[in-house]
C-alpha cells in the first residue's frame, strides 16, 4: 500500500488499530492528535505513523486539517456521530473539495439510529447481539470476552476491509465515499454462522448447549497436573478417535461421542486423563497427534511457541513484545514496524502532492 495516504483522527482502541494495520501494510499514516493526547500513549503503540499536534478547537488548526485532507486518499474517524461535523471535519465538509476521499466512520452503534450516540465498549456492543448470551456455561450468567469481538474483529478489521473495498471501487468510478462502520453490526456478521444454524436446530439459544460454546466434552479445555490447560477441539470423527486413543481411552468403552446425556460421564473420563501429566508433556505427546489438541499459553508463553517462533510472529520491538504485522505477502512483505515520526508542521505534509 505504499503512496496510499492517510489521516488518522486520533481516538483510542479500535480506530488507532485500524491505522495500524494500514501502516503495516505500507500506507502513509499520519495521525492527528490533540495537544497533549499523545503523552499517555506509548509510542511502540503508535507504530508506523507520523504524528501532527493539531488543537481541534482551533480554527486555524481545522483549516490545516481540512488542506490535508483534500491531498490525502482515506480519513479515518471514530468520534461519536455529529462531532466531526461540529468540528467542520465532516464528510459535507472534505468531499467537495477531495471527492476521491474515502471516508471511513467507525463507531459502536453506527451513525444513526436510537443507540448511534449513546456511549459503549465492547461489552456493550455484543450484548443486543446474541453474542454474548450466547457465552458461558448453561449454569452462569453470560461471560464477557476479552474486548476483542466487536471493537476489533467487528471494528477495526471492518473498517480496513470497509476502506479497501472503496479504493477498490475507486478505480471504477473515480469517487470516494463515506464508510459507516458499526462495531454492533460487525460483531453482528461475524455470528453468521450461529444465525444461519438455528433455524434448523442446530444452534441452540440455550446458553452452554452447543457444539462449540464448550459444552460438549470434546470442544473444551482442560486442567493438567500442573494447573496449566490444554485446548481441545476434536470435533470431526477421526480426530475425536485419534484423541481418544492418544489418552489411552478405549472408544468402544467410552460413551458414544454424540450422546449428549453420556457427555458428563466422558467429561469426567477426559478430565481425569489430563490430570495424569503436566502440560507441557501433553503438548509435547499431542505436537505428533493430528488430532486439534493444543496447549492453552498466556501472554508471556506466546513468543515461545515453536509455531510463532519459526514465522517470527510476535516480535520484539523497542524492547516490547507485540504481534507482527499480519497477513504475510509473497512478493511484497510488510515492512518492518518503526516509531512515529514527529512532524514539526502539518504544512508540509504531502505537500506537492496534490494531483
């Protein structure tokens, strides 16, 4: 994506995310931060950008704004809905003068609607969804997930994919366009397969009673001598046989994998195996089984994972380990992540790069 220009208005999470990811494909980022709103962010969080002090409260300030803009080809912003209006940042206010801008909204409601100025987190935004009714055991109350659903997977991965769609269709018509991004709505479409299931009775809306929701003995973690977990995921037959027998449990004397009244029973029987060794000698037995078993690590396990290690996928930079750029290219890799760059002034920004 090297050329591509881009202006972040700065905000937490999700957005500054989404700029990331368009960094570390090679775009030109420069985000534009508030006086003093840079001073709490590490600056390995702001990797790959070039950094402007702008007081949006500032009509001057709004002016060098709205000139960048006209030259760059995205603006990506995730204030509430109207306030980038206010601030005469809108898109009635950059696409008559950049009508190739590419617009890109991200909000956790979306921009319109009874919720669309209310404020939330990720909490917030799966709990209409279904999704996080859906989350917990049959005998608890719904348990929250790391924020990573909505904010992330359903915000900042939906606005790249939302922001690559329109440059895309860019080269057709030749115009940009405003991109409504709706953390709910991309929490939403990554339920798809939930929604499509019920119908025909294979999802359940009786919370820790589906296949994959870790109610069933074979989809489930599971603590080993040591306290650690391992990770199990034998769903398909020949992996369920091969997991057995791996365990030294005798398939023709275990209940019937899909018996749901007998899963108690294989729960127990499963459990009481894992408890015979620590983890890391299961993870060694299960690394020469194909069979979707895997060890549950924490953070600082991660790098060390000889899968991560052989592909370099977490990484050590200014001295903070932190996730390698992703997804791999064969003929075009990402370039290596590298600390913002600190502009002295907004004004020579792409200057001379106006077509």
């Amino acid at each position: 994506m090297a050329g591509l220009k881009v202006v972040e208005l700065a905000n937490i999470g999700p957005t500054g995310h989404a700029a990331m990811v368009l960094a570390d494909l090679g775009a030109d980022v420069v985000r534009v931060q508030r006086p003093g709103d840079g001073g709490g962010t590490p600056l390995h969080m702001l990797r790959g950008r070039r950094l402007i002090t702008a007081d949006l409260k500032n009509p001057a300030a709004i002016a060098d704004v709205v000139a960048l803009a006209t030259r760059a080809d995205v603006l990506l912003e995730g204030f509430r809905p109207g306030v980038a209006e206010r601030l005469g940042l809108g898109p009635g206010d950059l696409l008559p003068r950049n009508p190739r801008l590419v617009f890109a909204r991200l909000t956790g409601w979306g921009q319109d609607g009874p919720r669309s100025g209310a404020a939330g987190h990720d909490i917030n935004f799966i709990a209409p969804t279904g999704i996080l009714h859906s989350m917990g055991s049959a005998d608890s109350r719904p348990t929250p997930p790391l924020n990573l659903v909505a904010g992330f997977a359903g915000g900042s991965m939906f606005a790249v994919t939302g922001i690559l769609s329109a440059l895309w269709e860019r080269n057709t018509s030749g115009q940009g366009q405003v991109i409504d991004v709706s953390m709910a709505e991309g929490a939403l479409i990554l339920s798809q397969q939930a929604w499509t299931l019920r119908p025909s009775g294979y999802w359940s809306d009786i919370r820790g009673t589906n296949l994959v929701d870790g109610s069933c003995p074979f989809w489930d973690t599971y603590e080993c001598s040591d306290g650690r977990y391992m990770a199990v995921g034998a769903f398909e037959p020949q992996f369920y046989s091969r997991f057995l027998t791996t365990l030294d449990i005798d398939q023709a004397a275990a209940p019937a994998q899909y018996d749901r009244d007998a899963w108690p029973a294989l729960r127990t029987m499963i459990a009481n195996r894992f408890q015979r060794k620590p983890r890391d000698q299961w993870a060694q037995i299960f690394a020469t089984v194909d069979c979707c078993v895997t060890p549950v690590l924490d953070f600082s396990e991660a790098p060390d994972d000889p899968q991560f290690r052989h592909r370099d996928s977490i990484i050590e930079f200014e001295g903070v380990t932190q996730p390698a750029a992703a997804p791999r290219f064969s003929r075009t890799p990402s370039p290596p992540p590298t600390l913002p760059v600190h502009e002295r002034s907004i004004h020579g920004v792409w200057a001379g790069d106006e077509d």
